[in-house]
C-alpha cells in the first residue's frame, strides 16, 4: 500500500515494470514534490520506452539546422569573395550562389589565384551542406514530416484560442465514451493520448487531439489547462488519475475535474487531490444493468432525454449567475410549454439538494442550477434569459 492508500503491486511483477512512476513519503528534494499534503516523486524517466515517431522538436530543430547551414555557407562564400578578390557584396554572394548550385556560368569577373583556391574550398565544403540540406528537405517531404509539422502548428493555433473547453486525458474505452458525448454535444475539448497511434486516430476524427502524457504538467499546458472549464481524468490506473488530479489542480485552482476509479478504497484520496467528482465506472456499470433489468422504461426515456440526438426534447443544466436578472423572480416568469422548458429540479448552491418538481411560486437565487426538460430552442431560451 502506498502513502497515497492506492493499491501497489509486487516488485517483479508486470503491472510494476509497466507503470511509469510510484508514490512514496518524502520531503520537497531531488524532484520531488508535495501537493495539498500528499508527498509524490516525480518520475525520471517519464518518456522512457514510448514508441513514438519523429517528434515535433526534432523536426523543428533540424530545420532550423539547415537553414542556419545554408545560410552560414552562402555568409562564408559571400564574406570569402569580399576579402580575396575585393568584389562588392551582390557580386559575392551571385558567385557563392552559381557555384554552389553548379549551374555552370562563367566567372563574374576573372579570378585571381586566391580566388580559385578559395572557390575549390567552397564547392569541397559548400557542396557537402547543399546535397545534406536538400537530401534531409526531401525526405521530409516524401515522408510526411514537413506536412505534419504544419498540420500540428495549427492544431496548437486552435487550441490555443480555445476558452472554456474540456481536457480528456486518455481515450481508452471510458475516455473514447466521453469523448463521443462531448462531440455529439458541441462542446469544445482536447485529447491528451499517450499512444501515437490513438492520438493519429482521433486527428484524423477531426478532434484536437495530443499525444502527450497527461502526468506531465507541459503536456496539460499545451492542452490549454490554464484556460479550460473542466477536465477528465480517465487513466487505467488509479495512481496515475491521482497524480494527473493533484497536477490539474495546483496548475488550475477554478477547474472542474472528474476522475475515474478503479478500486473504490481510492475515491477519498481523489477527492483529497482536487477532484470535484469520482465514479466507479464499474460499479456506475453494474447500477446501469440493474436498472434495465428492473425498470427499463425508466432507463430508455432518460437515454432518450440525454443522448438520443434524433430526440427534440432533452434535458439541460441551466445556471442562474450572479447579476441575472431572472434572481428574485420566480418560475412564473419563465412558464414552460412555449418560448421556455419545464423546471423539473433546482440544485441548491450551497447544499447541493435538489427540489424536485418545484412550485411555480419558487423564488430563484443566484447560483441556482435548473434542470429543465425541453426542445433545444426552449432550453437555448432560457440559457439566454438566465444571461441577459
């Protein structure tokens, strides 16, 4: 058992060679740190044994690479000619530029001695840098990477643009669920995927998606953290959707995070690391068959409600914010069957109840949260008149 109470597995087991970092108890030294009382150690070899293609950064820096290459050898030409043969710099660097690309004109003006003897040391080391440029350009082409660099350049320009969007850390079945939620939804997110191939997958989807290790803070950052409403946590293992709750916590005090779990004795430590909800999609599982079997009706019109893209009716979440002008009104002022949906239940901010099936005489508070039963024209209606 580990400090953080997480299951921990035997050393030389599989399980234990494959997971990528442990908790243990330790002071704030040597990489470590310590979030809302919970000592951890960071791991050392975060990327160690990821397969992954070229990367981005590697990419990028052998570009830079070449054109600082090129760029040095047409200086060295164009700097040489100045000083041995005492040309202007337009002449220089047109010499430079002919011989390096052995087009085979003739002299700009005659060369002295000086000047061949230098013009055999730039095609012996000029020639060398071209043929490497445009080998290492080509291949990079034929190969996709250029283009992906590109296509990864804009994602990054999107998401960071984004406002109030969600972060989905792992597209494994749970994630891949919520991410089919959240796209039939409308709502704006980003996948962090560790592995590239699921990452490539939901690109090509047409979602924003990373391949990124969400246990990394510069990953979380790059997903644009700092800027989203919420986050899931939705890892295979319950240490590491502790560490990636404690990480989305301390980086975005303000943002909603849901987290799974796997062994149910864990929930209270995720709870203590910064998460606001904690299900057991296992055990959220074994409820959903139950209640099939048991009321089946009840079940398929609650589907129907909240899933069913072909239904005109749905239900939807409604904040009263501070300054609406709906506060102090009561559910008069918003009757249901024409421009506005029903109020079937209203959370209480401070206590979390519910008030099911609320009198029409029921005064609304700032902060209150409607659950409405409606088209989506009614219940856009009523989004709108809580803003205005």
């Amino acid at each position: 058992m580990s400090l953080l109470g997480v299951p921990g597995t035997a050393p030389g087991s599989a399980q234990a060679g494959h997971e990528s970092h442990q908790f243990r108890e330790s002071r704030f030294h040597q990489g470590n740190t310590t979030i809302s009382g919970i000592a951890i150690i960071l791991p050392k070899t975060a990327r160690t044994g990821e397969a992954t293609p070229l990367m981005e950064d590697e990419i990028l820096l052998k570009l830079r690479n070449i054109a600082f290459s090129l760029t040095g050898v047409l200086l060295f030409g164009t700097l040489g000619y100045i000083a041995v043969e005492g040309w202007g710099w337009f002449d220089s660097l047109y010499m430079t530029v002919i011989t390096l690309g052995t087009i085979g004109y003739g002299e700009v003006h005659p060369l002295t001695t000086g000047g061949r003897t230098f013009t055999i040391v730039l095609c012996f080391f000029g020639l060398g840098v071209v043929a490497y440029a445009f080998s290492a350009l080509t291949a990079f082409i034929v190969e996709g990477q250029l283009s992906h660099v590109l296509r990864r350049n804009k994602m990054k320009n999107r998401i960071r643009a984004l406002r109030d969007h969600y972060i989905v850390c792992g597209a494994g079945f749970t994630g891949s669920a919520i991410i089919e939620e959240l796209a039939k939804t409308g709502r704006s997110f980003v996948v962090l995927e560790k592995d590239p191939e699921k990452a490539e997958a939901l690109r090509a989807a047409g979602h924003l998606a990373l391949q990124g290790d969400a246990m990394h803070e510069e990953s979380l950052e790059a997903a644009g953290i700092r800027t989203a409403r919420g986050l899931f946590s939705v890892l295979d293992n319950d240490r590491d959707n502790v560490f990636v709750t404690l990480t989305a916590r301390e980086t975005n005090p303000n943002l909603k995070i849901v987290s799974e779990v796997h062994e149910q004795r864990v929930r209270t430590k995720l709870l203590r690391s910064g998460a606001d909800e904690v299900v057991n999609s296992e055990r959220i599982g074994g409820l959903r068959l139950a209640s099939v079997m048991l009321r089946p009706a009840t079940v398929g019109f609650l589907d129907t409600m909240l899933r069913d893209e072909k239904s005109s009716y749905r239900f939807e979440e409604v904040e009263v914010p501070a300054g609406s002008p709906l506060i102090g009104k009561t559910l008069e002022a918003i009757p249901p069957g024409g421009e506005y949906p029903l109020v079937v239940s209203i959370k209480d901010p401070q206590s979390g109840a519910y008030a099911n099936n609320p009198p029409r005489d029921t005064e609304l508070r700032a902060g209150d949260i409607l659950v409405a039963l409606g088209s989506v024209d009614q219940t856009g209606r009523l989004h709108q008149a809580a803003k205005d």
